[in-house]
C-alpha cells in the first residue's frame, strides 16, 4: 500500500484548549457562595452554576472539535475520495471497453455488466451523468426506475405503520427525499395531534380533581418565582439598555462600543441568559463583585429558577451540537459523541480508503491480462455471493 501521511501525526501540535464561553467567566465567580456554612439551597444554587460551565465548555470543545475535524477532514479525506473515485470511474470505463471485444464467456460478460452497474451507480448518485448513462446501458432497470421502486416500496412499508397514505391520490413519490420529507411531516402532524389530545384529557382530568392545599400552595410559589425571575432579568436588561443605548453617546468610538455591547445585551435578554447580563454589567462598570453576589443572596430563588433554565436549554444545545457532528461525519448514532471517537473514526475512514485505492490499483493492473481478468471476475462474483449470504444470515 503506498505511504499516506497519517491524519494525525505523532508530531503534530495539540489542538489549543478551549474555554468555556468568556460571558459568563466573571458572573459565575461573583455569584457562587463561598464563605461560611451552606444552606441546602445555596448549594443547589452552586451546582447550577457549575453545571452551566460544564455545558458551557462541552458545547465550545464539540463546536471547535467539529470546525477542526471538517478542516482535517477537507485536506485529508476528501481527496482520498477523489482519487478512489476516479479509479472506480477508470475501472468501469475500461470493462465497458473490454465487453466490446471478444474473448470473455457469456458468464464473464454477465459479472462485468454487474460490476460495471455498481461501479456506476455509486459514482452517478454524485451527480456523473455519464456513470448514469453507463449503468443503464449495462443494467435492465435504469438508475431512476430502480429509485421509483425502492421508494414505492418505502412507501408502503410506511403507510402500514402510520395507517393512511402519506401521498395525495394514486401519485406515487418520485424520489426518496420526497418521500421522507412526507414521512416527516405527517409523524409531526401525528405528534402534535397527540400532544394536543394529552393535553385535553389532562385538562379534563385536572378540571375534575381538586387541588389540595399543599398542591396550591406549591403553585402560588413556583409562579412567585417565575414572576421574580422575569422582574430581576428585565431589572438587569433596563439598566444596561439605560447605561449602554448607542443612541445617548457622542463620542464615535464609545459609540461603536455600546452599539456591540447593546446586541449582546438584546441576545442575551431574548435568550434568557442571567450569566450573560450579569457578565455584561460587570464589564461596563455597572456593578462589581460584591453587589452581585448581594443579589444572588436576596433573589436566590428567582436566580435558581433562571440558572435551572438555562441548564436545560444548554443540555438541549449540546445534544442538538453533538447530533449535528455525529451526523456530519458519520459516526455510530448511539455511541457518545467525544473528540477522541471523532479522531479515532477519521484515522480509520483514512485508513479504509488507503486500502481501497491500493486494492482497485491493484485490480487495474490484473485486469488488463486476459487470464487476469477472468479470474478476477471470479473472484469477484465469489465475493459477492458471500456478501449477499452474510447480509440474509444478518437478518
């Protein structure tokens, strides 16, 4: 096999750190509780706070370990799959030739159209038109009928489960993305449709069932604290928006800086992000330290419901990141998304294609010995047999 750098040599530099997000650095400082005993609730109120670090920083390492990776994965696999390409596209044309000529039994001739087919349709799949012509002078069913089959197939397969036709009429869908996309909508339409019909039997349920005191009284607290929380982050957002409103600064410098500061002030309102406001009025001199930390003391509850907020919606960040990545470059979806598995599944596409290009190098050259050939295609037949024997005994 000839020599390929490898994706990750030993002597490459390690990829730099990341920090967590550096909004929320300083806030996370000044709110966390420290001196003396700890009440139960301060300390709950202490691992939310560490846990929005945590995500914090998982969400940035998965974010730059992607951006790395696609980069690595650009300059290194990429052309791999290039030069695999072009010798899947040279072997095809050059069996094409070769059954135009005499010497090979009707049986050879029958193996090399099928090679040529898969050859071919991988290859028109990304956008060949010429692979496509090819494959459907050597197969009986052109690439666009075997399509409409395999989704008509699809289809009735999914309209069994779901119960109902996802198409309109007797119009069978044309490809399989349009079939998907069908599939999608109706599986959200169906959810939605269950989610509203839970909801109205909970309604009528609740309707019907009195509250006891302890269950009212539980509610008048947790919409204390909600309307708590939304008056201390609209308390925060109107004193930066007061102390940083570009519109109020004449100075052209402060007022590029306020402009900026005031964006982050908005995204950060919207998103409902304490951590960030915070951050921000300590970086504009609008509070310090120890005022901070004395309102995380008076307004522990309305602070712990917004850091249990944001919590949740950073867990919802990282798995929407972390699918995202996992889906990009193909890794096993039920397997946890790390840098190291990322690294480890680039090595091994690198590796695979190494081998491939080696093999179908290889073949080129035994093929163009007649003796060669029509053991290679054997051989090949062989090894397809046991391909298809291997994936019924799966099933």
């Amino acid at each position: 096999m000839p020599y390929q750098a490898s994706i990750f040599p030993d002597d490459e530099p390690a990829l730099p750190s990341t920090d967590p997000a550096p909004a929320s650095t300083l806030a996370l400082s000044a709110l966390k509780f420290s001196a003396g005993q700890l009440s139960p609730a301060q300390k709950r109120f202490n691992q939310l706070l560490a846990q929005t670090e945590t995500l914090a920083r998982k969400i940035e390492s998965t974010r730059h370990a992607t951006d790395t990776h696609r980069a690595l994965f650009a300059s290194r696999i990429h052309p791999l799959e290039k030069e695999h390409g072009a010798l899947m596209r040279q072997m095809a044309l050059w069996l094409d030739g070769r059954l135009k000529q005499k010497g090979l039994t009707a049986k050879h001739k029958r193996i090399a159209s099928e090679i040529i087919c898969g050859l071919s349709a991988s290859l028109a799949v990304q956008g060949d038109e010429a692979m496509q012509a090819l494959h459907d002078a050597h197969s009986p069913h052109s690439l666009a009928d075997e399509e409409k089959a395999a989704t008509a197939g699809l289809q009735q397969v999914m309209e069994d489960v779901f119960g109902e036709s996802l198409g309109q009429g007797d119009n069978p869908f044309e490809s399989m993305d349009d079939l998907m996309r069908a599939a999608m909508e109706k599986m959200n339409a169906s959810q939605a449709a269950q989610q509203i019909a839970k909801e109205e039997r909970d309604a009528k349920r609740n309707a019907k069932r009195k509250k006891s005191p302890a269950q009212l009284k539980k509610e008048e607290l947790a919409a204390s604290q909600a309307q708590d929380a939304d008056g201390a982050l609209r308390t925060l957002y109107r004193q930066l928006a007061s102390a940083l409103h570009p519109d109020r600064e004449s100075d052209p410098q402060e007022h590029i800086r306020k402009t900026a500061l005031m964006k982050e002030a908005n995204a950060a309102y919207e998103r409902r992000d304490l951590l960030a406001l915070l951050q921000l009025q300590l970086r504009a001199d609008l509070a310090d330290g120890d005022k901070v930390a004395s309102m995380a003391t008076e307004k522990l509850a309305a602070m712990t419901a917004l850091l249990k907020e944001r919590v949740a919606v950073l867990n919802r960040e990282l798995y929407v990141v972390e699918q995202q990545a996992i889906h990009e470059f193909e890794l096993p979806p039920y397997s946890p998304f790390s840098e190291t598995a990322l690294k480890r599944h680039l090595v091994m596409q690198q590796q695979d294609l190494q081998a491939d290009i080696a093999m179908m190098q290889l073949d080129l050259q035994r093929v163009q010995d007649d003796t060669q050939l029509k053991r290679w295609l054997t051989q090949q037949h062989a090894l397809a047999r046991n391909d298809d024997f291997d994936a019924l005994e799966f099933f």
